[in-house]
C-alpha cells in the first residue's frame, strides 16, 4: 500500500502504464505471428508484405520502451532471413 500522496499516484501511473504497454506488446506479437503464418505457408508474397508492415510496429516498440533496441534488431533479422530463404 502506498504510504504517500507521491507514491500513490506512481501506482496509478504505473497501472495505467502497464495495461498500454500490455496492449502495445499483445499488437507486436500479432504482427510477428502473421509473419510466422505466412512463413509457415510458404507464400512468400505474404510474408513480405506481412514483414514490411511488422517492421515499423516493433520499431515503435523500441522507441516507447516496451521492448530492447538490439533484442528487436535480432528478431527483425532473423524473420528476414527466414522470409528471404522461402524460394
């Protein structure tokens, strides 16, 4: 429980925090899975636009703090790689 008028509206701001940054990390997943569909059908097409509109959404990511710069430069790779093999 929250001791001060200070600590009590940083418990407010952080659960108002946490149910966007929730929300912003359930979207990102939802773009990365519709690359990882799309990759397991192997439609090419479909995964390269899928990739190219995840790209920006988990680059947000990084810019609002809810994920690590190099940890979505991994992933971004590594879905590219795999986009780039589907022949």
């Amino acid at each position: 429980m929250a001791n001060s008028p200070q600590s009590a509206k940083r418990a407010r701001q952080n659960e108002r925090r946490f149910e966007i940054n929730k929300a912003r990390r359930s979207r990102i997943r939802t773009f990365v899975r519709k690359v990882e569909e799309a990759i397991a059908s192997g439609d090419k097409d479909a995964a390269q636009t899928a990739l190219r509109v995840a790209q920006p959404e988990m680059m947000r990511g990084v810019t609002k703090g809810v994920a690590h710069k190099n940890t979505v430069a991994r992933k971004l790779s590594r879905l590219s790689g795999r986009v780039k093999a589907l022949a």
